[in-house]
C-alpha cells in the first residue's frame, strides 16, 4: 500500500483524530527513538517471529506495534472470510463488509503515525486459522467461523485495552486507542449475538474463561478472564450485594499481556 493510498483512508476516518497530528509527531520525534528503516507496510515479515523489525525503546511506538498486531490478524480473517465463497450467509455480509472496512482504517490510521514519525511498520505476517489444522472448519463451516471470530475480536479488544495502559503518557494517542477498543467491542458484541442466533447459549461480552469456546486454540483467548478482582478488591459479592461470579467477570474485560497475547496468536501465524 502506497503512503498515498493510506492517507486517502485516513482521510474517511474520525477527523477530530487528526487535529493534534503535528504535536504526535513532535513528541514521538522529540523522545530520541532508536529506529531501523522504515519497512515497507504489508511486507512478509511476522510480528512475532525473530524477524521482525527492531523494537524500538519508545512504549509509544511500541503500543502502536501491538495494537497493530491484532489489527492484522482480524482484517486478514475477514478478507478471507468474505472472499470464500459460501462461508459467510448473504443476510451478514454487509455486517462484515462494515466490520473490515473499520480493521482498514485502524491499520491505516497506525500505519500512518508509525511512518509519519520514522518508525519501522511491521509487515503483515501470512495467516493459517485453522491454526495448524486444530480447527480445520473455520473457513469452511459458518459456526466454526463465528467461533474464532469472536474469540479473535475479544483478544481485539482486550490487546487494546493494554495499547490504551501503554499510551497513558499521550492523550491523543491514548483516545485514538480507546476508541478503537470500544470499536473492537462492538465488533465482538455483534459476532458474538450471530453465534447466539445460531443456538450458542452466550452473552454479547465474556463471561468468565468462556465456557463456550472449549476448543484449545480458542481458549487461549480468554486467559485471565476469570479475574474477580478490580483495583485489589473482590467484586463477588462486593457490598454485601448479589453479584456472582459470572457477574463479576463479565463486568469487567482484562487487558491482555504480550506474553498471552502471542500464546494465542502464533497458533495463527505461518
């Protein structure tokens, strides 16, 4: 993708984004970055393998690249997704065609600050959802499909809840991020509702460790899910209130660490 061709995208995405984009650009410069040559975006190098660009010591650039790395991951399922004939039902293409129009604009718009401030672009790794063959159905069953897209979209959003901790430092990043999380969770609240339409006793957010999604790939999504415990206090029954355990969890998304972030994803990458 030529730099033209992002900011022509960038151009249809949420225009009050762009107003602090010299001042991103001066405090990302101004922090002395250590930075390899700008890679060319959408390359063939992974994420997540030892070939991937140099890590830069900035946590800004730093919580770009992670985000970036699920933001990969979702656009390429959906790509595939739709591009496979007669996985998706023609009464939810629309819904995805939205879905991956908005993994675009968040690639583009990171793309875009990443190359604005001299920083390598992480090429987008090749994917294999059937993860190895552990879940050899996903691209030609619907519900199989529906079941690691939504674990897929919850990492979405957990991943960028962590973005949001690292760019903490950085209002306009820290918005930028926040509110593409939000974003992510409408995506997996609207995955997760066509699984129910489908006969799956679910919520349209995670409870617990996800009791539906049993499938080993899968449920390395929801590591640490079950966490009951919000700024050192216990949410069961907190107050002396009826809130369960179920309620506690589901209240609540978990950020999620690089380390579980790449226990789930590498399954996926070639």
């Amino acid at each position: 993708m030529k730099l033209t061709d992002i900011l022509k995208e960038i151009e249809s995405i949420q225009p009050e984004t762009f107003e602090n984009a010299t001042g991103r650009r001066n405090i990302l410069k101004s922090l002395g970055m250590k930075v390899a040559a700008v890679a060319v975006p959408f390359g063939a190098v992974s994420l997540f393998s030892n070939k991937a660009a140099a890590k830069t010591t900035d946590i800004l650039a730093e919580a770009i690249v992670f985000a970036l790395g699920i933001s990969y991951m979702q656009s390429a399922l959906y790509t595939k997704a739709l591009a496979t004939t007669g996985l998706i039902p023609a009464t939810d293409v629309d819904g995805f065609k939205e879905i991956l129009k908005d993994k675009n604009q968040h690639i583009a718009f990171w793309v875009y600050q990443l190359t604005a401030t001299g920083n390598t672009v992480p090429g987008v790794p090749t994917y294999d959802f059937t993860a190895k063959n552990a879940l050899p159905k996903a691209m030609t069953d619907y519900g199989t499909f529906l079941t690691l897209a939504h674990a897929i979209e919850d990492t979405g959003v957990r991943m960028y809840l962590t973005a949001v901790k690292m760019l903490l430092s950085n209002k306009a990043f820290r918005t930028d991020a926040v509110n593409m999380a939000t974003t992510n969770a409408r995506h997996a609240a609207h995955v997760r509702m066509l699984r129910r339409n489908l006969g799956v006793d679910m919520m349209a957010w995670v409870v617990g460790t996800e009791a539906n999604s049993i499938v080993g790939e899968i449920k390395k999504a929801y590591q640490n899910e079950d966490n009951t415990t919000q700024l050192k206090i216990n949410t069961v029954g907190i107050n002396g209130f009826a809130v369960s355990f179920s309620a506690a969890t589901g209240a609540f998304d978990e950020p999620m660490a690089d380390t579980d972030a790449k226990i789930f994803m590498t399954p996926f990458i070639d």
